[in-house]
C-alpha cells in the first residue's frame, strides 16, 4: 500500500491583494493629512500667478479645515 503525499503549506495566511492594501493605505492617508490633497481632475490656467493664487487658495483651505477638525 502506497501512501499518498499531501501538499504542505508553509507560512502564515496569503497576504491581502494588492488592492485591499493600497485603498486601506489610501484611506489612512485622508485621515491623516485631511482634504489636503489638491483637487483631481485638469485645470488651466492662463499665466504662473493664476496658477500660484488657486495654489495658495487651495492650501489654505486645506489648513483652515485641519484647524476646524483638531
């Protein structure tokens, strides 16, 4: 009588796909830093100054909302 191999496993459980952690890191990240990420999407901007004023508008707001969460 011949006596089967089994397939041994070794290690801990299979780490969580690629994904699952890098939302989890995603989401740790927004309640970490806040909304203190500039806004997806494409803006245009018609010189460097305008681009420097939305720049500073959005870190400011960014900052008064962090103040009004602490």
């Amino acid at each position: 009588m011949e006596l089967k191999q089994s397939t041994r496993v070794l290690g801990g459980k299979n780490p969580r796909p690629h994904w699952d952690r890098f939302n989890r890191l995603q989401t740790s990240a927004e309640l970490v830093l806040g909304d203190a990420r500039p806004p997806k999407g494409v803006f245009r901007f018609k010189s460097w100054t305008e681009f420097n004023e939305w720049k500073m508008n959005c870190r400011t707001r960014a900052e008064s909302q962090k103040k009004a969460i602490s």
